[in-house]
C-alpha cells in the first residue's frame, strides 16, 4: 500500500513510499483511510521540536477518516463497509482516563494514519457522523474531541454560561460551534477583521481584536456584563494564560489546550486569582471514544459541520504543513487519500 | 390593595378583595406584581384535594412577576424599579436542597402572590429576563424551573442526548425548548394532531400520538435507533411512569415532575428493568434561585419564549382556572393585574 | 474439569460433571477457580422464579476468585500465577454503563464460575485485594460492588454522612464496612438482638430493631437529630421501600438494591414526598471493572475483610444453597474448589 | 469592649483597645469569641506584604469560635448560649462560590474576631462540632474547610485513593486527618525525623523527608506502587508546585492551597505533564457555610481532633505571630480570650 513517510525531521523529507499493508490482530479492525486532518503536534512532531527520538521512517497523522475494509476473528462491532474515525488515544474508552488508557496514541506509539490502510483494535474506533463527509470527518479525532471533552465532559457547560474562545485554530472553531450548539454565549478573540467576520458568521456573539486590546481580559469582562465568563480554553499557551486566567469569574474553568507561544505557563496566585476566585486551571487533549461518540451524536443532532481551510491530496502532503506553519489557516488542514 | 382572595375550596369562591398592603422586614422587598401564572399545583389546592388544612382567606397562585417599588433598610441587591420574578422555594438559594432551604413555599407557608404587591426577602427574587414581558416571565418560576433544574442541573443534560417529553403542559413544553436550546434531540408525545404539529414547530424532533401507541416506549426507541432516551420528565405520573422507564436506556433518568393521573407509582424493579438499566428515577419539583438566574442567562441567550396559551385579566381568575381545569390548553395560562 | 451442572430446576438437580476445560481466545484468560460466594440471585436462578427459560445443564454462580493459570495470544494485562476475581457485568469497564456494557453478565450470558476453571476475556478480571484469602475475594463481585457503586460513585457518600443499612445480607454487611470506611455515620436495621450486636462489632453507630418499630422512618429520623438519612440502600423492596424513602432527608438517596420480599415498588409521590424532597431512587447492582479495581484499593487501604456466614465444599453445593434460602445467614456463604 | 488593634504594619504595633461593642443590624448575631486561631494570612497582612492598603486601626483574625449573646430582630437560626463558628467567607452559604458570595471576607472587608465580641450575619455562622472545646474549633474556618473543600467536594476524595500532603502547617495536617477519615491512603513530606514521627502519629501511612529527596515526586511514586497519586494540596507555592505536578497521576488534581515559598507558580506543559496526563490545578482557599456545616458533621462522626501547636493569651498575641512566623509550628496557633 501507499504510505507518506518522514524519512527525517523537516517538511523536505515526506516521501510516498510502498510498505506492507498492515496484517490484522484477532481483535483489530482494518481501515482504508480517505482523508488525514493535521493538527500542531503534527507539526512540532515534523520539525523535531517535540519528541527529538522519533524512528525514521515514521508514517505521520493522527487524525482520520475511513472505510472498514476487513475485520480480525473476534471482531463483533464492525464489519466491512462501515465508515468510521480513528480514536487518538486507543485504549481510552470510557470514563476518566488512566494510565492504562493513556499508553498509545495514534502516530506516537504506533503508526500515523497518512496511509491507505492502519490497522486499530475495535475499541479503537467510533461510527461516523452520517451528517459529515469523509473529509470532515477526519478533522474530529484530536481538535473537535479536545473542544467537546473540555467544554461539556470537564467543564460541564451549561446553556446561557459564556465561553471564551482564542482564535481560528482548530480547538477554537470546534470550541465556538459546540458551546453555540450547547446553547452557550460566545466571545471570541481573534487579530483581524476579517477572521472576526468568520467568527462572527460561525455564531460569535462577540469579537474582541486582541491586537486593539493587549489587556483583553478587561474588554471580555466589559462584553459580559461586568463579570468574566465561565469558561475559557487557552490555546496559546505562555503569552495568553495569564489573560486567559483574568477572563474567568468565581469558580471559572481555564483549560489548557495548546501552547503555540510555548509552553512555559508562568502563574502568580495572586497576580491571576488564582485561590482568590476558585479557578481551575485544566490539562486538556482530547477524550474518550465514549466522549466522542457522544460528540458525533451532537454533531448529528445539531448539523454542525466542522471548518475546512484548505484540502491538498496526498502528493502534496508538504504543502498541507506549509499552509499549517504559515498560521494562516481558519479551521482545519485536511489531506485526502484517493 | 387588591388582592385575589379563597374564600373556601372551589373556583367559585374566588373574589377580589381590598387588603393591607404587606409592610416590610429589614431585608424584604415589595414587588408590585405586573402578571401570574396558575400551575396544576394552584388547581389541587383550589379544589382542596391536595391540602385540605388550607386557611380561608387565602390568596392564591406561587407564579408572579413584577416591578421593585420599595426596598428594607437591609436590602443591598434590589432597587426600586427593579424587574422582577418571585422565587417558588423562598429560602433555596444555592446547591442541593435542605430542609432550611424547603421551608418555605409561596402560597403554602407565605400568602400567594395573585395580589397587587407582595413582599418577599431579598434572596427570594431573580431579575427578570430582558428579553420577556411580565406575561412571559410570570410562566417561570414553577413549570420552565423544574424543567430546568431536572434536565440540566440533575440529568446533566449535554448536546447529542435525547430528551423525551410527554404532552403540552408547561414542564413539558419548558423542556422542549431547553432541551432544543442545549443541543438535544427531543421526541414528544401527544394526543392529536394539531398539537403535534404545534410540538413540531416548537423544535421537536419527532412526535409520537400515544394514542396510536398505547406502548409508546416501543415507538420511542424505534425513533432513537432502537435504544432508549437518555432522559425523560413524566408529568402524567400513575398512568404513564410504567412506559416512561421503558422509554429510558442504560443509566437512564426519570424525572417524576407531575401526577395529573394520580401520585401512585406502580413501579416494578424487573418488568420496569430498574436495577438491569440502572435507572435513577428522581423526584423533580422546581430549583433554586441561583438556578433560576441561571436559567434566566440561557433564556437570553437563546431567546426563548414560553408558550402563553392564554390571558386573563384578574377579574376574569375563574375563567383562568377553568381553562386550567379544562386540560385543553397549550402551555401556560396566565392573569394580569393592571 | 470437574463443574457443578444443574439439570433441572431445584436444588436436588445440583451435579458434579467431568466437562471440557474451555479453550482460549486471543483476548482471553484461563482462570482456576478456588472460590465461589452465592447471590440471592443464584437462588431464584435455581428455583426457576427468575428466569424460566434458562438452558440446562447450567453451571451456576457468577462470583468467584482463583489463579490465571494461562493466557491468549494477545493478552498483555495477566500473566499464569496472577490472584483474581471476575468481574459480573463483564464487558462494563469504566465510566457509566450503557447497553454494550450491559450485554454480558456471568452465567447468564456465559458459563458460571462453579467449575474448577473458567475462560474470560482480560478486561474481565480484577486483582484480587492483596489482604484477602480467596474464600473473602469470592464474595465481592456482585454484593460488595453494589455496596460501593451505590455507595461511592452514585450517591458520592461524604465523611459525616449518614447512611442507612437494612439487615444482615451481603449488600447490607459491605454497604455497613464501606460507610464506615468512608468516615459516614451508619445506622442499621434487623430482626434480633443478636444480629444487632454484629451489627455494632462491625461499627454500626445505631441499630434498630424493625419488630419493636414497624414505622422505624421514625426511629431513623429520632436517631439521626430529627432529620432523615442521606442514603439508605433498599434491599427488600416491596415490603421495605416505603419506610426506606420516609427515612432520608431532602435530596435523599434511596438505592434499590434488591427484591427479597418482592420486585413491586408501591410508590406514592405524596405519601413518599418524592418531589417534595427531591427524593432519588436509583437501581442499583454491581458496578464497572474500574469502579471494582477502585473498591480493591479501599479494601486494601482500609483492610475490609468481608463477613463469611459459612464455607462449603464444592460437594456441600446443595447445602450452600439451602442456608442461603434459609435467611439464617449473617453475611456471605461461599463454596470452595479444591 | 476589648480588642486586638493593629496600628501600623508589624507585630510590635499590636495593642489592646477598649473599643464600642458592636451594635446588630436586625439580621445579625452577636458572639462572644472564647477563642482565634492565627494563619499565615495573618501573618502576611501583619507584615504588609499582603495589602499594603491596610487601614489602622485594624482587629485582625479571622478564625474564631465563641458564644451567641444577642440575636437581632429578625434572627431566626441562633439563640443566646449557642455555640458557634465564624464562617471565613460570610456570604458563601451554599454551591460554588460566585461574585456575591465572594464578596465578604472576615478581618478583610469586615473587622477582624480578635476582639471580645463581634456581630455576624446570621447565615454567617455553623454550629460548634460538639467534640470539641473553643480552642479546636478556633482553627476551622481557614485551615481545615480549604482541606475538606478541596479534598472532598472538589477533588472528590474516595476511600482507597492516595492523597499526598506536605509539611505539618494547618491545612496539611487537616488534609492528612480528613484524608484519613474518609478512607484514603495518605503520604507526607516533612523535613525532619521528629515531624515524620507525628505524622505518622496521626495516622500518615508513609512520610518521605524531602530533604533526602528533592525530586521527591519519584519517592511518591515508589511508595505508591509506580503511579502518581490522585491528590495532592500544594502549600508552599513556587518551590514545590513542580514536584507536586509531577507527584499526581492521569486525571490528578493538585490543589493550590498556600504559597508560603511565593505566589509564582513556574509551570511548563511538557514538563509538568499538564496536558498529557489531564491535570487540573484547582486554586483552593476555605468553603462555603454548607460545606463547613458538613465537614463539622465529619469532625463528630469520626472525632477528629485538631492538632493545636500552642495556645497563647490575649495579652501575648505578639508572640502567637512570632511562632507562626518561626515556621517550626505543628498544627495550629490559637489565642484565646477570656
């Protein structure tokens, strides 16, 4: 079969190559991968800037979509035909996660899914969305999961609270139109007009240019009566917590979902609230396969349709990191696999 | 001032009368009351099948709206001009219930608020959604309250779950518009179709005549991909509980917010699959204030607006009554004082 | 192997039969069993008043501890040597049930666990509690896990809670060591002065003697400061269920936890003060391998060792089954393999 | 009436004033303080390196228990000769905190409790654990209800999870006393031989001296069977917060609790595993009067004793702050009045 592979870090060392479809355990489901989505761990995984050990060659991707092409002998929940989306962490199922459930994640312990064919265990799966194309679909597994298990699985998102979302990343828009679906109130930062004109037609009650405002905490307070809002994910990481942290009211919910501006989080208890007003300030990646096929049902129920910026076919594979390196993208990268 | 006034059990008995105007406590506000709303609740206690010890005079009716015109020298949070709506269970302000909390009941230990003021301590009021009249806010405080509190604050309502309701009353037609306004899928019962179609245009998904299906769990299920609800708020109560738990999945929740057929509950732990499904069975009947103001938020937010089915001027109290007692109505009936 | 076989119902069709040792799937483990506790269960199971249609022969029992004497070809968690105990609700592993979890029940949906081995897939162990003999971890999985999942996960007991236990059944005992655990005052119920001081040997702070109170609500309030329980645990049903939902306070948690003297729940939302008191009943009966794996560590840290009524030899089956039909027992009657 | 005044910054500017007796609004109580106990807040606003806006004269403290003498008018919940403890936040009373109920803080926005009398809301107040004398209950409001809140109704404490505690201040020591109560495992840093030994007196199951560990969280995990906790209450701030990050396992909670060592709190995603292992910092500082009011019920229950470093008279409460500000305290430093 077909498989992109990173021969050595940086975007000038993808190649296509011919490897050995994948055999099948008795427990494993065998998928024939239509489209890829990338996500910013791809990127850092790209340029060696994340995990310095990573074995050469390496099939990249953690996020698709596909087609169930054949199943191992004890495989009782799915069958050839059936369209399905890879779970990020495999062994994640059910309930809060625990070190069993943490030990494999796609392209990380196992091979990425930029190939015409991977090999999971059948718990390490859930049914497609019936609303969503394969392309759409494959951009759920890391940045729509990370917006649905933060929102309503941690913080426990309640129609009417507000929700402040950070920019046209991936989380952000998945973030924006699952708190909209959930009936919340939405503010949403972002550096330009046009992206608060997307923003805005995505459901944005409100858009704050954090470029006009430096201190835009005080600017979110202002957006929402004077008081700040119930849950924020700061996807920024080192130069937004501590505005996402004065953002919060009482009791607010701050999840940590990236760390594009680093990782380093530099709090003051004081300075940021932080035992004065009860913030919670949660790691955040992600959900179960529990989680996201309650996701799926919601994205059923309520026809939400995720953001595409831009679709390249496997050949230009290079160009798809580009576009993500470029920081130019609203929504999410996809690659199709023919 | 005026004030509606029981003389003894019975709609005629209802007569306006002019009484003291309540003077206030320290920390008692007096709200001028602008509308009122009946529950099935005001019906039982004027027919004296619910409480027989009721004292005459009694002014009736736990559902009411108004202005702020005077505050007590303690009051901190009310000013007069204030928008306001009465909080049902006065001294329930915050969490769970307890029994400080359940002590006092508008109309039950305080007098009724079918009058033109009331006075009431200042932690017993919300302010009242911008975007409702008095009419509509005076719907609230019972019906849109228990809904509410059942499918958010105790099912844990989240977008993609299947809400189940069962007629036009109040409770059931506040959930339909929450469970919409939060992500749900909603399926409804009824009994014709012209109500149908009125449930249809208020966002339901599917609707169900029970009386084409007299074993309606069975044509719910069909209508869920052959699996139970994750929630449902029986309101009918003997007559419906039985196919109510069939209606429900795996951990599923019945909320038991009504008895319009009778307050037994003929349960049964096998044929009902009590312990099989794990099923919460769980006793609903309003929430607290700082619900209350949460709910308010999501009705903003979400601009939703209760169903009137009909308004009557206080003069016309009987009337209002006896449309409540005729079962024909769609949503809530409502009576204005000038 | 040798297995007990009934070939009929009724505890005189109780055989010991040479069958085939089970053969491994890939995913499966090999496990000797060296003990096996009865369920009431067990007993209507016998007596064919449970389920009439069960296939004969059928080996009984779902609770038993032993050895893995071998593992399948993909198994990564147990290895030949590993102390277990087999989880009923096999295919439920973490978080809250929901149907495929529920599908899958020991000897019900599979062979019982009376034979001297038995073939479960991996996820469907747990470690057997480091302090216990195999005759203690035989009594856990269906009666001690009811105790703690009601207990812990659904009711969220809290250190100062009082919980309320009724008699001397398995449920009752665990429900009794695992309240005192957890820091909750517990007040038990039963039939003799004997039981009672057994009751008070295992840390009841209060027993009260049913006969000498049959409306013993009155009794429970008058020992808890005038105010009712935060959980009781319903093991009788019909007879008891009433008086169980009379006896816990606003918010109340009732577990419905068995059907000793009937599965008919004769409730009345008046009379029971459902809603008035925001009452919760909730079907219970085991809980997830996690939630097991969770109780171990409890057990552990706070060295529970569970109350043995009486130990039989595989050959005394019968015998073990009449003492538990007697109602004589105080706490658990296990079986041993050699 | 007697009164502790502070007239400037520092413990030298403490003096005994005969000051005015409070007068009571209508809904407030009047206590006689029998007993204050100090804590670093205390010290830190003595200082000045907390509020520097401090206005002098100024009665400091805001840990106090002591005797209801008077009740206003309108007082229903309290009677002359009632026993009682001052709640910390005075308008926190039930749920999660929000803006109002923060607004209020004893010895902040209010006159402190070192003082013969002070007039409190009467919801601004919980009953004395019966257990225990004025001196014990004198520690509650700060130091033991920031250990339960966040043990117990934040963190969710079970029996048989691990919680790990640091240092013998008073928060730590509550920790390791509630932790114990509730059936939890528990391990503890100290830095000398003769802290380890008290406390394991009160029932830690393992001390690590972090003097012979600096990268202590390695030895939490030793002692712990290989994996992390599930809790940890982080005291000291910038010096340990890292260590604790590192200490707790997926899904831990590392509660923020003090910070002794300073209020920076240097995090870094990768390196602390936020993300990866779904951790959540919870900032933490005392709870609500509901919660304090169960946590009394927890202190009866189990009879737990607050460990008291020393008890000064009013006369030298100088030297109460130079202990608490020596550091080599275990327990709580209490000032009594006569």
């Amino acid at each position: 079969m077909k498989a992109m592979q990173l021969t050595a870090f940086g975007a000038d060392n993808l190649v296509i190559a011919d490897v050995a479809t994948p055999s099948l355990k008795a427990n494993e489901v065998l998928v024939n991968i239509k489209a890829v989505s990338l996500n910013y761990l791809d990127l850092i995984l790209l340029n060696g800037t994340f995990n310095g050990d990573l074995v050469f060659p390496y099939i990249p991707a953690s996020d698709g979509a596909g087609v169930v092409t054949a199943v191992g002998a004890d495989v009782s929940r799915w069958k050839p035909g059936d369209k399905v989306v890879i779970q990020y962490v495999q062994n994640w199922t059910h309930g809060s996660i625990d070190a069993a459930g943490n030990a494999v994640r796609v392209a990380w312990q196992t091979p990425g899914v930029l190939s015409e064919y991977t090999a999971v265990p059948e718990h390490g799966l859930v049914k497609m969305p019936a609303n969503l194309s394969f392309e759409e679909a494959a951009t759920l597994p890391i940045a729509a999961l990370t917006a649905w298990y933060g929102l309503i699985e941690q913080a426990g998102l309640r129609p009417g609270q507000t929700v402040l979302t950070q920019g046209t990343g991936g989380v952000s828009l998945f973030a924006l139109q699952i708190a909209k679906a959930a009936g919340a109130k939405v503010i949403a930062t972002t550096s330009s007009e046009a992206k608060a004109a997307q923003l805005k037609a995505l459901g944005a009650d409100a858009v704050i240019n954090y470029n006009q405002y430096p201190a835009w905490h005080e600017q979110v307070k202002a957006l929402n009566g004077g008081e700040g809002v119930d849950i924020t994910m700061d996807v920024v990481g080192s130069a937004t917590i501590g505005e996402s942290l004065l953002s919060v009211k009482e009791n607010g919910f701050v999840g940590t979902a990236g760390f594009i501006a680093g990782p380093e989080l530099p709090l003051d208890i004081h300075r940021h609230r932080i035992n004065l007003n009860f913030i919670r300030i949660q790691g955040l990646a992600v959900g179960s396969v529990s989680a996201f096929a309650a996701m799926n049902r919601a994205i059923e129920v309520n026809d939400i349709h995720p953001v595409i910026d831009s679709v390249y076919p496997l050949e230009q594979t290079r160009e798809a990191y580009l576009r993500l390196a470029s920081g130019k993208h609203v929504g999410k990268i996809v690659i199709t696999l023919s």
